[in-house]
C-alpha cells in the first residue's frame, strides 16, 4: 500500500480508480476500511484516496506533544491531493468530516464538492444558544479522556460507544473490533481534545464556495444535528439530507443508502 510523509508523520492509504480526486475520510477509532464499499464504488470514475488518518491503521503514531492535530491532519490531506494535481472531492465522517472541515476552511480553492457527515466540530458550539448542545458533547469528551487518564480506558470508551450507537453497542461489538478501538484509545484521547480547541475556527466558513452535502442519520444526537445546522446556516451552498432510521455511525449501519448520496453529490459536481 502507498504512504506519504507529511512533516514528521507517514499515512497510509488506498489508491485506487483515475480521474478526479475523491478523499474520504473515516471516524475516530476507524480505519480506511470504512470506505471500502463506497472507494470500489467510486472507483469506477474517479481517482479515489482512502487513508488512515494519524495514530490508525497502518498510518504513523500520533505524538501528544506535536502541536496542533487536526492541521496535521490536514496537512496529510494536502500532502495527498498534491499527488493528484488536481481540484478533489472530499468526503468526512464524524472526526473526519471535523478534519475535512479544518481542510476546507484552510483551502477552499481546491475543492469540487464536500461531503460532512455529522462531523463533531465542538469548536463550532460556542455562545449561550448552543450551551446545551456544547455541554452534552463535551461531557462525552471528558468522561472519554478522564477514564482514560485514570488507566480505565475501557469504561471511556464503553461510554462514548453506546452514546453514538446506543447502550450496549460497546458490548456487543465483535471482540477484535473491541481490541482495536482500545489499542487506538490513546489517539481518540488527543481528537477529543482537539474537537474543542477554538483554534480550529480560525478561518470564516463563508471562505467555503464549494457545494456542500450535509448528511446525518435521522435518529442522531443532539449536538451534531446542532452542528449541521449551523453549517447549514454559515455555508453559502449547502443542502441537508438524512438517513432514515439510522444514527451517527449511517456510513456502517447503513452503508448503501451513506453512498448513494455520497455517490450522487459527488457526480453531480464532477464537471
């Protein structure tokens, strides 16, 4: 598989089909994986990058004390489309639609279409109309990173598991998927810091022209519904759709309705 160093961190990632860039980018405690179904798909007419984003995956471990995670996140995003040359389309789950925004905002230039998928961009909860909505989700962050600063990293993410997927996911989920979200614990510690860090609102969304799908599950939390809507409001070209039936983790649970609408967007901007 093909890897690229950006600063002083290596990604790997997929790389399959010709034509147009497409990126996508998978949640926290994920893998390029995620989009194998979708990447296949696209693969067809597009030129598509999966990577695993830093501290996943086959990608290189995430440093606590590298500075500012998220922009180095976005650094390796860039450091991909440069292999491309060309304008991309960039597609984002959870913490990778947070990422994808943080590119965005950064390089609005070079991109076609965006896709956000709830995207937990905590940063964006700020003033006393949004304090509910900033309260619930950070107390989900803080019991995460608690539990795991006191050496219980289990009870961390058993908490912010069922909060997405609903009491007893963590529970049922398949043992070696288990193993992989623990051992990658240390790295979700870093984002949920990061997902907080008004540094990442520096830049103006109305520096974002590129048309934009805001999709999320029809059965989502609270605070990303919160979130979406004020992109919805903030984004010059912006259209919001739903999964019915489904939650935050819709790009699993329902894979082929998530890509159908990615598919669909994406084409409809391809020119």
């Amino acid at each position: 598989m093909p890897r690229i160093i950006s600063g002083q961190f290596t990604t790997a990632y997929d790389d399959t089909g010709a034509g147009a860039p497409v990126i996508l980018l998978h949640c926290s405690s994920s893998a390029r994986s995620q989009w194998r179904e979708l990447g296949e798909t696209l693969a067809a007419d597009f030129h598509v990058m999966a990577p695993d984003l830093l501290g996943y995956g086959d990608s290189g471990k995430w440093r606590g004390d590298a500075g500012d995670l998220i922009r180095a996140e976005a650094a390796a995003v860039r450091a991909l489309l440069a292999t491309a040359n060309a304008p991309l389309h960039l597609v984002g789950h959870s913490y990778g639609a947070a990422t994808a925004l943080r590119f965005a905002s950064q390089y609005p230039g070079v991109l076609k279409s965006l896709t956000l998928i709830e995207p937990v961009s905590g940063w964006l909860l700020t003033g006393n109309e949004h304090r509910d909505a900033y309260t619930e989700l950070k107390s989900v962050a803080d019991g995460f990173r608690g539990a795991f600063r006191a050496g219980d990293a289990e009870t961390g993410v058993r908490q912010y598991v069922d909060y997405w997927s609903g009491p007893g996911a963590w529970d049922a989920m398949a043992k070696g998927l288990r193993t992989y979200v623990l051992a990658t614990a240390e790295k979700t510690h870093h984002e949920f810091a990061a997902l907080f860090d008004p540094v990442n609102a520096a830049a103006s969304l109305d520096r974002i022209q590129a048309p934009v799908l805001l999709l999320h599950g029809a059965e989502t939390r609270a605070p990303t519904l919160r979130i979406l809507k004020i992109l919805e409001a903030g984004l010059s070209n912006a259209r919001m759709a739903a999964i019915p039936g489904a939650g935050h983790m819709s790009p699993i649970t329902h894979r082929k309705l998530v890509n159908a609408e990615i598919v669909r967007h994406i084409k409809a901007h391809a020119d």
